[in-house]
C-alpha cells in the first residue's frame, strides 16, 4: 500500500497558523513553533528548507532558500518517488 504524505514544520505559532489556514487551504499537516525541532534533530540552518524523502525514510531531494525553481524540483522528486511520469 502506497501512503503519501506531506508534513511542515513551522517556525509560526499555532494561533498564527491558525489565522493562516482560515484563509488558505493546505492540504498537509503543519506543525507549529518546530524551530528548536528542526534545528537541534535535523541540522536545519536556513529556512526555508526543502526535503522530500522516500518510502524508506532516505533522504531523495534537500534545497534550502528559494528560488524560482524550487516547487518544480519539489514536484519532479515526489513524481520519481511515486512513480509518476
């Protein structure tokens, strides 16, 4: 069985996010105040930071900061890992 899913850790606060998502529709679980997580378990200095991972918890795809090619690289990794064309 296939399972995707989608995760953000936040920096906000979850009134904050809250404010947000009344607004805009995500359609991912996103974790506030995760900046200590992030930072102390995963070595993350640069926000924000992109990670896709695969079914096997590996690590396929990492970019930090932004740039105008961000979301299609994010998108061409989860197609690879899902199989999509």
């Amino acid at each position: 069985m296939l399972f995707r899913s989608f995760l953000a850790l936040a920096l906000d606060e979850k009134a904050e996010i809250e404010k947000m998502i009344e607004k805009t529709i995500f359609n991912y679980h996103i974790i506030p105040s995760a900046k200590e997580i992030v930072q102390k378990n995963y070595k993350v200095a640069m926000f924000p930071t992109h990670v896709v991972i695969n079914k096997d918890g590996k690590v396929v795809f990492h970019t930090s900061g932004y740039n105008p090619i961000t979301v299609s690289a994010i998108e061409k990794n989860i197609k690879l890992q899902l199989g999509i064309n």
